[in-house]
C-alpha cells in the first residue's frame, strides 16, 4: 500500500513538475495512470485490508462484504481502459508519427483520460450499481453469514452476474494489445528496413523505447492478474474440501492489487529523464 502511494504520487509530481513532460500526450497518459494507480493505495487497498479482517476467518465466502471491495475494482478497471488507450497511442505513434502530432494535441489527451476515466467508473460501477437497485426495491434473503452478508447476498443474486457478464470481454481486452503490440514491432521492424535503404521515415528512438516500457508494464499487469482467472475453480475445490487451497485467493487478490505498484518501479527502470526527475521528486520532498 505504503509503495504503491508514494511511487505513483512521485511519478505524478515528476511529470507536472516539468512543463515540457507535461505537453507529452504518452506522459499525460502515464500520469494519469499512476494518479488511478495511486488512487488505489490510498483508498482501494485499505478497504479491501477491512474486508479481509471483517470476514474473521482465513477461508471466506468471495461475496461477503463486497462493498469494500467496490473502489478497488472501479479503479482496476479504470487502469485497464488507460492501458487500451496507452496501447492505441502507441500505435498510432509508430505508424503515423507525422500526422500523431496533429491528431493528439494536449487538450485532447486530457479529455480522453476524462472520457476514459468516466467510462470505467460505469463498467467497474455497474454490478454494485445492480445490487443497490435492487436492494431498495428486494428485501434481503435470510442469510447466515457473518458480516454485512445480506445485502451481499443480494450482490449475489443481481450484481454478480452481470460482472460474469463483462468478464470475458475483459479478458479480451489483454490478447488484443498483445496483438497490436506486435503489429507496433513489425511496422518498426519494416519502417527500420525502409530507412537503411533509404526509402521511409525513421522512428525516432525516444518513441521506440517509450513503446517498449509500456508493452513491459502490459506484460507485467498480465502477470498480475493472470491467477484470478482461476479464481472460480479454486473457489470450487474449496467448497468441496480442499481448504488448503485457501491461499491462492489471497495470492490472486494481493497480485490483482500490486500491479498498481509495479508502474512506478518499470518507469524508474527504464528511462532516464523518470530517473533524474524521481531524484528531483524525492529531494524536494524530503
């Protein structure tokens, strides 16, 4: 929690501290990325942090209090939509990096992170949205759960399902920019070509390596969330007996969440100018 605020907060500071980063469309993207990714260790994580102590046991019903976990959903999948809209920038960039400075002005950058912004705070928000609807007008089922469980119940009946809904469109969501990341490298590998015989426009390098830290964070939030797909079928076996299996959900549930913290570090990582304004960043502050 403590690593994802500060690293997030340090890389929003780094880039509005500089006016120059700050007129960058791929910045704007970034910041506003890591300001949702900060988002999540101020408010998401320390409610979830609630719920896991509230449940009183190690082995739990998913849906019993939920609602805590309702902001850190809202704003992984916020981060989700950033990392489509950093995907089709980066595209975009690559393939037209003439016309891309027409096309993406800084106003325009801004209002895509609003639009984007809005847009995943409605898919995030409507399983919860279902269940509170249908809360005012359904009286709680008798449930023997321990804590806030009958209007989980609730949740369970109306907003879950429409969450299994969305969830395989999400989970579309990643192959496809794994696609277009490799459709990016193949017109920088033929664009590269075209320069040595001197026949196209040569990529700038800046481009190419920005391209290539965010395909890193991509493939590095896949790693992240790729166990909660199996979240289901270990829940399953728990039911039937298998408590051991118990931890796989905290490693799943953990995972999903220190993605937020992983930015920060790839940032960090891999360019010199995030550096050098990280050093800046933490001198001014301490």
């Amino acid at each position: 929690m403590l690593a994802t605020i500060i690293g997030n907060l340090i890389v929003i500071l780094s880039v509005y501290r500089k006016p120059a980063l700050a007129k960058i469309p791929n910045y704007i993207f970034i910041s506003s990325l890591a300001l949702f990714d900060f988002l999540t260790g101020l408010i998401g994580v320390p409610l979830c942090m609630v719920a896991f102590i509230l449940r009183r046991k190690f082995s739990y019903t998913e849906d019993c209090g939920i609602w805590y976990f309702v902001p850190a959903r809202i704003f992984v999948v916020i981060s989700v939509l950033h990392l489509i809209v950093i995907t089709i920038d980066r595209v975009l960039a690559i393939k037209y990096p003439l016309r891309y400075i027409r096309w993406m002005p800084v106003e325009r950058a801004i209002r895509i992170c609003i639009c984007v912004s809005l847009f995943g705070v409605f898919l995030g928000g409507i399983p919860f949205a279902v269940a509170a609807v249908a809360s005012m007008f359904v009286p709680p089922p008798n449930a023997t759960y321990e804590y806030e469980c009958g209007s989980s119940a609730l949740y369970d009946m109306y907003g879950n399902p429409m969450y299994h809904y969305l969830k395989p469109i999400a989970g579309l969501t990643i192959p496809i920019m794994f696609i277009l990341y490799a459709y990016i490298f193949s017109i920088a590998s033929k664009k590269a070509k075209e320069v040595a015989t001197r026949h196209g426009k040569q990529i700038t390098r800046r481009e190419m390596k920005v391209t290539k830290t965010t395909a890193i964070i991509l493939l590095v939030y896949t790693l992240c969330v790729a166990p909660t797909v199996l979240k289901s079928i270990v829940h399953k076996a728990i039911d039937n007996g298998s408590t051991w299996l118990v931890w796989y959900l905290w490693l799943a549930d953990f995972l999903g969440l220190a993605s937020s913290m992983m930015n920060p570090l790839i940032y960090a990582g891999r360019s010199k100018i995030m550096r050098k304004e990280f050093k800046e960043t933490i001198t001014s502050l301490f």
